[in-house]
C-alpha cells in the first residue's frame, strides 16, 4: 500500500506486544535447527553411542515435523491459530525438557519427535498469527519474521555450544526454560483468534502434488535439503572442536544464513531473476560439498567450506521457498504445508545416510553424493524454469486490479487471519504488480 508522498512508513519494529511475544518464540523455534549441532560429538561420546544413532536426533526432529506439517492447517482451521501456538509451544516446552532429562541417546531420539511435532504447530501458524496482529501490513510482518528466522538460526549453535560446554544436557533445558517464558507471552498477549469459516481437509496438502509446478519445485527443495543437512548434521563429527567452537564456528554459518537470506536474495533475485540465482547457488552449493568430500580429513577446508556455505544455504532457503509460493496455483497455506512435507523429509532422513555411509564406507562418499542430489535439484528446477521467468516478469510489470481480488482468495486460506490482515496482504500483492 502507498503512502502519501512525504510520509514516512511505519517501522516494522515498533508493534504490538503480540507481535513480539510470536517473534521472540520463532527465534527459539528455529534456534532448534542449529542447536544441537555443537554437542553431537559430545553426546556420542558421553552416552557410546554411535554417529548413525546421534544424527537420528535430527532424523526424529524433521520427519515428524515433515508428517506433522500435513494436518498442521487441519488442526488450526478447528481450534484456531492462538490455540495452535499454544499447543505447540507446550509440546516443545515438554519434550525439550524431557530430552534434556533422558539418560539414552533412544530416549533423546523419542523426545525430540514430540519436539518436532510442536514444532510444526507453531511454525505452520506463527506468521499467519503475525501477520494478522503487525502494524504496517503484510511487508513488515515478513521483515520481522524474518528477522527472527535469522537470529534463531544463527544463535541456536552458539547457544548450544555455551551450555553445552557445561553440559550436553544444557540446550535441551535452556530451550524448554525460553520456550516456556514464550508460552506465557503468548498466552497473556497474543488475542484471541476466531475460527476459520472454512475447515482444511487433511488430505489437501497430498492432493496438492498435483500441481505440476508445487510438485517439482518441492523436489527441489527435497534434493537441495539433502545436500544441506549432509553438511549440517554430519560437518561437526570432521571438525574435532569443543562444543563451544562448534557452537563459535555454526554461529558464523548461521550469520550469513541470516544476512543472506533476509537481504542477499531479494537483491538478486531482482538484479538476475529467481532462475539464474538459483542455478548459480545450486551449483556452489555443489562445489562446497564437493570441497568437503574432497577433502574430509583437513579440518581447516571443512570449517572455512562450511561457514562460508552459510551465504548460500541463505539464498537457496529464500529463493526456493519463494519459487514455490510464486508459481504455484495451489493456496498459499497448503503449498507451504505441501512444500515443507517434502523438502524435510530430505533433511530428516540426510544426516542419518550420511553417518551409515560413513561407517559403510568413508567420509567422502555421504557428501558425494549430496553434491549429486543437489545437481540434480538444479536439473528439476529447470523444468519449471519459465513459469519461474514469467513470475519474475510478473512482479516487475503492471497489473489490473484483479490481482487484489485474487490475492484476497489465496490469502483468505491462511487459517485464522482477521479480515484487515486480509485485505492488508492483498493491497501489497497488488502494489507489487502495479
């Protein structure tokens, strides 16, 4: 929406007490992403377990929050989104505390499925709940969410590592202890949500992949995602750090995914298309798991390789999940829910390979073969290369004022949004075609 010329537009920053109680529980809630990362070796070590069985703490996480995501709008499309947070934050309150206390790597495996099951409630739900209470519309709501995708992601390993260099018990307390000043928050601050008119099928995300461009977008977010997390999850296990330099080094990573991801990559995709960014990036990504397969024994070209990855895992988690939005037909809620099945079963089930190869056979066989599922993502995406263009070119030129009408269709999906966040999201849309 425009403002009167000389008019100075609202901070994304100054907002209601709701907002910030939701943001400050997405910081904690993509802090879990990166958290763990900085004590595998310790927990390996401290309870015998084997690399394969640790990486399963990442396997547990992801799948169920893969499977969790497609009855994620069933759920809040029945209770409501602030119910829905609140289901979630609780359930991550529980079982991080419950890993935490858990005296089995089995135990920390089971409890981190639970983990991963809130987490999908509240990820599913917390920027339409944001976007509904933010001031300045739909554009500052991402800012913020944003925001907060970036500080959780790079603070979570340096978080991990600091108490998990007391103890590899600490991150787990230390996120039930944070997530449950969020829960308070949400519940004092946050208001009441009403029910959607309309209830979402469970079987709305599944039906979805019909969608030809959904479909292959979100194999490209699957292969991609198996790339990364081979980096991600098994990366620490070639460094010989403490936790707290494996947190020091994964907060570095986490920096640039930020800084990439909320800055790096509308810039260019607006100088050079969402196509050719993503081809490129895909293709260093490539390069970087080619670099550490090369050469898995040189801890020095595996900490530079990985932090300097962080700039591109940046992009590529902007830009793809951005392609998928922009070309699909399908509601923007379930194609998120469709999108975020698919892509975190590859990241789920990624470490998990990579630590069997490695004891099958090497260090450099699991990122060899990251660096093939990656350019084979960058194939799949080629498929849908001018659907991609003609997104681009429709962002770029005029359009009629049809756009906000169809805009308030797709955006009346998201469940649990008040009607001026509505009409609010649909205004931008329109002005971004206009």
């Amino acid at each position: 929406m425009s403002h009167p010329q000389g008019a100075k537009a609202p901070s994304p920053f100054r907002q209601p007490r709701a907002v910030y109680a939701v943001g400050f529980a997405c910081v904690i809630s993509f802090m879990g992403i990166g958290l763990v990362d900085p004590i595998l070796p310790a927990l390996a070590s401290k309870l015998k377990a084997s690399p394969s069985q640790v990486e399963l703490l990442f396997t547990s996480y992801l799948v169920v929050t893969a499977v969790a995501m497609l009855v994620t709008g069933w759920v809040s499309s029945r209770i409501g989104a602030k119910h829905t947070l609140i289901a979630g934050l609780s359930l991550i309150v529980v079982f991080a505390a419950l890993a935490g206390s858990s005296g089995s790597i089995g135990g920390i495996v089971g409890f981190r499925a639970g983990w991963g099951l809130g987490n999908a409630l509240f990820i599913a739900t917390s920027l339409a709940v944001i976007v509904g209470s933010a001031s300045g519309g739909f554009a500052g709501a991402i800012v913020l969410y944003e925001t907060a995708l970036g500080l959780g992601i790079a603070s979570g390993p340096l978080l991990g590592g600091l108490l998990g260099n007391i103890s590899w018990r600490g991150p787990f307390f230390g996120v039930s202890a944070l997530m449950l000043v969020a829960l308070v928050a949400t519940v004092a601050w946050v208001p009441a949500t009403p029910r959607p008119a309309r209830r979402s099928s469970i079987r709305e995300p599944i039906l979805a992949l019909r969608d030809r461009n959904l479909r292959r977008t979100s194999v490209t977010g699957l292969l991609y995602n198996w790339g990364f997390f081979t980096v991600l999850g098994y990366s620490p296990f070639l460094m010989g750090l403490s936790p707290l330099r494996l947190g020091a080094v994964f907060c570095g990573w986490g920096v640039l995914v930020a800084v990439f991801a909320v800055f790096g990559a509308p810039m260019l995709k607006t100088r050079f298309g969402t196509a050719r960014t993503l081809y490129v990036s895909l293709f260093l990504v490539a390069a970087v798991l080619a670099v550490i397969g090369a050469f898995p024994g040189d801890k020095r070209v595996v900490i530079v390789t990985v932090i300097a990855s962080g700039a591109l895992i940046g992009l590529n988690n902007t830009l793809v999940t951005t392609a998928v939005m922009s070309i699909t037909r399908v509601p923007r809620s379930t194609a998120s829910a469709t999108y975020g099945f698919v892509r975190f079963i590859g990241g789920g089930l990624a470490p998990y390979t990579a630590a069997k190869l490695v004891e099958r056979y090497n260090a450099h066989v699991p990122f060899l073969i990251g660096m093939v599922t990656v350019l084979a993502g960058a194939v799949m995406l080629s498929t849908v290369r001018e659907a991609l263009d003609a997104a681009d070119s429709d962002e770029a030129q005029p359009g009629p004022s049809v756009e906000r009408d169809e805009a308030i269709a797709a955006v009346r999906q998201v469940p649990g949004l008040p009607e001026e966040a509505i009409t609010a999201e649909a205004d931008l849309a329109a002005e971004g075609r206009s």
